[in-house]
C-alpha cells in the first residue's frame, strides 16, 4: 500500500500530480536544505533536491519535467532519511520521472532511462538480475556497442558475468509484474 505523509490535496497541478504517484505532499517542504546538502549526487544535478522542490509547488512544470536533477537521483534515500518535514523526496523524484514520462516528456538523460528499461525487463525475463543479458539490453537502447567494453571484458575474465542466466524464481518474478500492472490498470481507470 502506498504511504502518505498528508492526505490533503496540494495547490499546483504538478504537486498533485506527485501526490498522487508518490504519496508525497511537497507543500510540506519549509525549504532547509537538508536533502541537497545530503545528496551524494547534487553537484552534477541542474536544479538541487530542494529547488526541485520548490518548483514543484510553484507549478513549474517545464522546468521539472525537462530536469536532470530525477534522472541523476541515485536513490540512495539521505534526502529522506533527513527531511525533517517528513517528504520522502526520494519517492518525490520517481513520481517526477513517471509524470514526465506519462507526458510524452524525453528524458533530460536518456541513457538512465534505457537503463531502467533494460534492467526491468531483464528481470522480468530472468527473475533476477542477469547482468550480460541486461548489458546487451542496454546496448540494443544505446547502440553505444563499445562503450566500457574494456571494463566488461575484465569482469568477465574475473568471472563476474556469467553466460548462462539462472532462472530460479523467473514464474514468481511475472506473477509480482502481472500484479504491479493490474493495480497500476485499476488506478488509472479509476483516476
Ligand atoms: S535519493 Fe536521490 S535526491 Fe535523495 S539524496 Fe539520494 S540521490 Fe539525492
Ligand atoms: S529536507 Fe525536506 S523540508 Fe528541507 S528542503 Fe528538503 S524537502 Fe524541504
């Protein structure tokens, strides 16, 4: 089930639009700080946590929508853990990238998106994580072939990437996927 940190709707059309994926109220956010200065990632980031934050209840969509800032988020949840106000601006970030992708909007960094791709539907397919058949779903996305391909060809040797995947558990894993996309049918129809 969702977790909610408020229940009461938020005042711009993007706030509630990340209300509504995440749970998250943002108009909670007193702006201090905290979760950009935490943030292992924010020196590569466009716009830091809390200013993508406050542009989110400022309704500005463009803005948000067309950031690096959700697509660099590692989350590694320290903005969460230390928001004193409770918004777990992790949830926040992925609520950001699911509106922009509902919106048709290209990701700002379209290389972690096909990684996001490429790894959810390895894992569909295996169960599990099976990392070369995940690096060739990934190159397929890209067609950077022959990037890091010296890095691959070390961990190989290191017998770190294996040629065979293990299938153990692949039937449960699609039951947890037909789920997931069952209630996210049920939602929409119902949003
Ligand atoms: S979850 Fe994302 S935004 Fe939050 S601290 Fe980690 S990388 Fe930064
Ligand atoms: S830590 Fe919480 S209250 Fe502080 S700026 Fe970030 S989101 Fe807002």
């Amino acid at each position: 089930m969702m977790e909610t940190n408020v229940t009461s709707a938020s005042a711009s059309p993007l706030a509630e639009a990340v209300l509504g994926e995440s749970g998250q109220n943002v108009n909670l956010c007193y702006q201090c700080g905290k979760c950009a200065a935490g943030c292992p990632v924010s020196y590569a980031m466009d716009y830091k946590p809390v200013q993508l934050i406050h542009a989110i209840r400022l309704g500005m969509d463009d803005l948000v929508l067309n950031s690096k800032t959700m697509w660099l988020c590692a989350s590694c949840e320290t903005c969460t853990t230390r928001c004193p106000q409770e918004v777990d601006v992790a949830k926040v970030m992925d609520a950001v990238k699911i509106t922009a992708l509902r919106k048709g909007i290209k990701p700002a960094i379209p290389q972690v998106a096909s990684f996001y791709k490429a790894a959810l539907s390895n894992i569909k397919i295996c169960g599990r994580m099976y990392e070369l058949g995940m690096i060739m779903g990934l190159k397929m996305r890209t067609f950077e072939f022959f990037k890091d391909a010296a890095m691959g060809m070390k961990m190989f040797r290191k017998g770190k990437l294996k040629m065979i995947p293990s299938l153990t558990g692949a039937m449960r894993t699609r039951r947890i996927f037909r789920r997931v996309k069952n209630i996210e049918d049920k939602n929409h129809s119902t949003a």
